[in-house]
C-alpha cells in the first residue's frame, strides 16, 4: 500500500464515521466518495474492497459502544445504574423487541435487497422518501412528548419504533432517520430517539458485519492490512466524534436540516448520474 492509497482509507473511514449514524445515509455518501470518485475495487478488487467497508463499519460500532458503554454494559449485567434493579426499567428485552423486525425481514429479503435496491436509483429515492419521513416526524410528533429518557419506553414503542426500522433495509434511508423518526412518531423527543437508536445499531450492525466478516474472510489478505487498519481507526475516531455532536445537537435542530441536506444530496447524486 503506497501513501496515496492509504490517505484513499482515511478518507473511506472518515466519510463512513461522519455519516454512519447521522440519520444521511452512509450508503449515500459511499457511493459518491468511493464508487464515483475514489473506486477502491479499481485498486484492491471487488472482494477485498467490499470487506474493507465491513471492517470500517466495525470501526463506527465501536464508537458506539465507548459512548454508550454504562447502558450497553447494564443490558447484560455487567453496570448497575443507579443500583436500580433491571426488571424496572430500559433492559435488553427493549432492544431484542426492537431489533426483532428488521432481523427477520433482512434475512427473509436479503437477497432480493441485494439484487433490486443496491443500484444509485433506488438510493436517491430513499433519500428523497427518508427526508420525507423525517420532516413528518418533525411536524406530526407530539409538541410535549411524554417519554424524555430510556426508561420510559414501553416494549409496544420499542416494537413500534422496529417495525419504521425496516424502511433502513432500503439502501440509502437510513438506519438512523428511520428509527428516531418512528420514536418521534409514538412519543419520544428526539434525544431519547436518538439514545435507542444508536443502543439498537450496536448488536444488529456488529451481528451484520460479523456474518459479513465470515463470509468474506478468505479475502482478508495481508497485503491490505494496513489499508484495513488505518480505515478502521479513521473510521472510529471520526464516528466518535459524530456521535458526540449528533446527540448535543439533536434535541435544538431537530430533524429537518438533516431532511434537507438529504434532498440536497439526492439532487446531486441525480445530476451525476443522469446529466
């Protein structure tokens, strides 16, 4: 790996964190920094290029986990928050309940998503409809909502806030636009929409990314380690600090700049590919 090769990684991972749980779509701004411009396949092949987006997601999931490491560690018993017994308040059934929808219509229509939806039409239309549903969040949610923190979620929200989740199945929506608007939607404000959100992304996306990693682990080759690593951290730092900025500022601006800097991006990604 030459310098310029490696300086193509730090930028790979720093789209990927910048972008992975913002609700703008990862999946978007991959297609425009790596596909149009940068086109890894072109210098690491196919295999190894569609691993090393694997190995950078994993960086993103990481950050997760270090921000949100006391509530993650209490969903399995392993942190006590306020010496509160688990059975009373946000615990792991939330999660599983909220995960369950996505997990079981991604594997029923995993091969159908892969064959019809990863193509650059359908994901500037999913940016188009994930602003959408993102500006309704915005207008149609509850003016004084009644849950303000995780320990106020019912299951029925955890299941509920799920079922939207399975619009993030359509390449380009949007994990995170999809999950915080259904919590709007049912009740939530936006910070604890958010909280859930990313606690949510850590078990699906690691278990994705896992199953990614095995199935494609005979094009782990040496020759790419360094350009993997320096992904990974790049991604990981930049996630971090994503994060971080996301959640200090979601409960002021809300969703609509983030719908509309997804038109914008869907306008853009349009004239690319069409003109």
């Amino acid at each position: 790996m030459d310098l310029f090769e490696l300086i193509k990684a730090l930028i790979l991972g720093f789209v990927e964190g910048m972008t992975e749980f913002a609700p703008v779509s990862s999946t978007g701004h991959l297609i425009i920094v790596d596909d149009m411009w940068l086109k890894s396949q072109e210098f690491l092949g196919k295999y190894p290029a569609n691993t090393f987006k694997i190995v950078i997601q994993l960086g993103s999931i990481l950050a997760v986990v270090v921000v949100f490491w006391k509530r993650l560690f209490s969903l399995v018993g392993l942190y006590k928050i306020d010496g509160k017994k688990m059975n009373k308040r946000f615990n792991l059934m939330h999660v599983i309940v909220g995960m369950l929808p996505a997990v079981v219509l991604g594997f029923a229509f995993k091969d159908l998503i892969d064959d019809y939806l990863f193509r650059v039409e359908t994901v500037i239309a999913a940016l188009i409809v994930g602003a959408l549903l993102m500006i309704a969040a915005d207008k149609l949610g509850p003016k004084y909502p009644k849950v303000k923190t995780l320990d106020q979620i019912t299951y029925k929200q955890a299941f509920t806030v799920g079922l939207v989740q399975c619009l993030s199945l359509w390449p380009g929506f949007s994990r995170s636009g999809a999950t915080i608007s259904g919590g709007v939607l049912f009740g939530m404000n936006h910070r604890t929409a958010a909280d859930f959100t990313f606690i949510m992304a850590v078990p699906i996306m690691m278990g994705a990314s896992l199953v990614s990693v095995l199935k494609n682990w005979e094009h782990m080759e040496m020759d790419y380690l360094s350009f993997y690593v320096v992904g990974f951290i790049s991604a990981f730092i930049f996630a971090l600090i994503s994060i971080r900025f996301f959640l200090a500022l979601i409960s002021k601006v809300k969703l609509m700049p983030f719908a509309i800097y997804r038109i914008v991006l869907a306008v853009i990604l349009a004239i690319i590919v069409f003109l």
